[in-house]
C-alpha cells in the first residue's frame, strides 16, 4: 500500500501516530496489517494546524478543498490534489452509471452551500453528465423556478430536501416537476420517505453513502438488495467493539481512502453505522455489499445501560400511526425522549397514545417519552435535518 509510505515520510501527524504505535510503514502489508493502526478521528484532523495533516511535498495552493457540512456540530476541511478529485469525481459517475443514469441526462443537485457552482464542466459542453446545482438554503418555490428553466430528468440530493419539494409539488398540483429517477445522499432514507417519493414522482429512487473525506463509498443495487462498496477507491473497515463485525452485525464505519495524496484519511472514523451483508453480489459486479445504512452514531438513542438503539426502530415506531405530517425526537437529557409531532387534521388522542406504546415498547421503559404537539417544525436550510437525535449517541459522549 503506497499510501503509508507516503503518509509516513511527508505527514507530520501520521508519521507520530505510527511511532507512538511502534510501527513502520514496511510491517503494513494486508489489511490484518492495517488493523493495527490507531483510529482517527474527525476532532484530531480538525484541531491540527494544516501543516500537520498534509502532505509537505503537495502544494495545497493547487489542490482542491471541501468542508464537511459539520452534521455533527465538528466541520473539517480537507484537501485533495487534482489528480485524485478526479478520481471522486469518477467513482460517483461509475455509481451513478451502474444505477442506469444516463450520462447525457441532464441533473439537478441539491447542495448545502449558499453560493451554487455556475461554471461549467468542459465535459457538459459535451453534453455528458450536466449539472445544475439549486440551493438548499432557498425554499421550494425557488427550486421550482430552477426546474421549470432546467428541465431535468434526475433529481440528487438530501432526503428532506427530496421530501420538502416533492411535498411542495403535491400541495400545490405541479404537474410538470417530475423527475425520471432521484438519487438521495447523505442522510438516512427511511421507507416511508421513500415509498413517498416513488409513489408521487412515479419512479425508482436509489439511495448512496458518501462523505466529502471519501467520496462515494457505496451505492444501491436494487439487484443485490444492498450497498455495492467502492472497494477498490477505498477500504472500508465496519468494526463492533473494536473488532471486524461480522457478516449481518452491525459496526461503526472506520475508512482509508486510497486516493488522498494531500491529506490522507488512514483508518479515519466517519461516525456513521452500517450493516455488513450476509449475501454475495448477484448483479455480476464483484463489488462487496453492506446490508443497510443504520445512520449516524448521534442519530442512535441510547438507553440507561448504554445499549444504542438504531433510528430505524423509531421510524418504524411512528410513521405508520396516521393523522402525522412531520415527526422529530431529540434524546436531550439522558432519561428523556421528546417527541415533536406536526399534526393532520385526522391526528386524534388515540393515535398519540398508540405512538407513546409503541415508543415505549422499542426503549422498554428505559426513558421518559414526552409528546408534544407543535404546529411545525423548522428544517434548517442548507442543512441535513435528522429526525432521530440524541445527545448521547455521538463520539465523544
């Protein structure tokens, strides 16, 4: 693995980090090997001086940067060399390819900046892979104006931002917004969004896990019925206490991106949970398959023996109850878990009290469930809103 030596020679950090382990860049051989490597975490690379995490020999001038949109409250700037943004930039396309996009359809992506890229591509001059970038920070009524000029057949972005236009469409009978497929990203899809959005919109949605610091770390396969991993751009450990999870056990994401010469990310920690799948590729791509994205570890609640409950349990806890337009439950004290519903008109006391058991059953007893009924609920533009949040669940807590 090239990537050691190079980290070792030229990145202040990682050179301490394999001294203090005592180990040399040779004794790194298989991936039994790398296993020995301290963890990184998000916190550590934040908090150096970039001189220490990048590579003395790269001019950081001439690289790319990205800052992560800090969903858990610690924002990172990393650096990439040109040649190995491309390399990204490709492992998306090949994803997005393998999903039966068509390169020369045309896309709207829905990003977390203020300031949306306007140049273009010399590719999309082509007429490949064209892209026009909508602002999270505006609301609906301007993603509609973008749309309606633009004319896209594929719809990218976080899943309440999907959520909020596709509701804006229904309420208002927009006819002509309709995408042919709709690719989400970087937060967790739940099934009913998702039956939600195929229903209205008429089409498939395929979902993808990624992160600035890795790039597209693996895709949907309707096929294989999981998560194809990028396995050649990346190395993607899922480990459970420490130790490689085993296949249908669920495990904390540890990354080592192959491509990232500037500033590498040597078993770094996304603080996200997966699923290791049980079952082999069916789709002929050789690519190995994680069964499910779990979440975030601060979207899991954790209970008062410190067992950690997985968001899914909470959706499938609520959305099912009718009479709801919109629900988020926040883990703010260590007993506690408060629920904010938004309510139809067809929400009665029965169903408050069917969701109140069913969240009972799912924490049994562990916690206090609190609900309240709020007129609404404010999604933050220009960030992932998170239905399932808890103050314990995170790195560090």
């Amino acid at each position: 693995m090239r990537l050691i030596p190079h980290a070792y020679r030229h990145v202040p950090y990682y050179r301490s980090l394999l001294d203090s382990a005592r180990i040399k860049p040779q004794d790194i051989r298989t991936l039994g090997d790398l296993e020995n490597v301290p963890l990184t975490t998000k916190a550590q690379l934040r908090d150096l001086p970039d001189a220490e995490k990048t590579a003395r020999t790269i001019d950081l001038v001439q690289c790319q940067s990205f800052s992560t949109s800090g969903a858990t409250g610690i924002p990172l700037r990393s650096f990439f060399t040109r040649e190995d943004a491309l390399l990204k930039n490709l492992a998306w396309i090949r994803s997005f390819t393998h999903c039966g996009v068509n390169p020369f359809s045309r896309t709207a992506a829905f990003v977390g900046r203020r300031d949306v890229k306007t140049r273009r591509s010399w590719y999309e001059y082509l007429g490949l892979w064209r892209r026009q970038e909508l602002s999270t920070w505006e609301g609906p009524e301007s993603w509609v104006r973008t749309l309606r000029q633009w004319r896209p057949q594929v719809y990218q972005g976080y899943v309440m931002t999907l959520r909020l236009l596709a509701e804006h469409v229904q309420e208002n009978d927009l006819r002509d917004i309709r995408p042919r497929q709709v690719l989400s990203s970087s937060a967790l899809l739940d099934g009913p969004t998702r039956r939600y959005l195929e229903s209205l919109w008429g089409c498939s949605l395929i979902d993808f896990y990624g992160s600035d610091e890795g790039g597209c770390l693996a895709w949907e396969c309707p096929a294989c019925k999981g998560y194809h991993i990028s396995s050649d751009t990346v190395i993607l450990e899922i480990l459970n206490n420490g130790k490689r999870a085993r296949p249908g056990e669920d495990g904390e994401v540890v990354i080592t991106n192959l491509h990232s010469w500037a500033m590498p990310f040597i078993r770094y920690k996304q603080d996200d949970v997966v699923t290791r799948s049980c079952r082999e590729p069916v789709c002929g791509r050789h690519f190995p398959l994680l069964e499910k994205i779990q979440g975030r570890l601060d979207d899991f609640i954790v209970l008062k023996n410190g067992k950690k409950l997985s968001p899914h349990l909470f959706y499938y806890a609520v959305d099912p109850v009718p009479g709801i337009r919109r629900w988020r439950m926040i883990q703010d004290c260590r007993h506690r878990l408060k629920v904010e519903i938004v309510p139809t008109d067809s929400l009665s006391p029965t169903s408050l009290k069917v969701i109140e058991r069913n969240l009972r059953q799912v924490v049994n007893n562990d916690l206090t469930v609190e609900i309240v009924v709020v007129d609404a609920i404010q999604v933050e533009r220009g960030k992932k809103f998170r239905a399932v949040n808890s103050k314990f669940g995170g790195p560090g807590s």
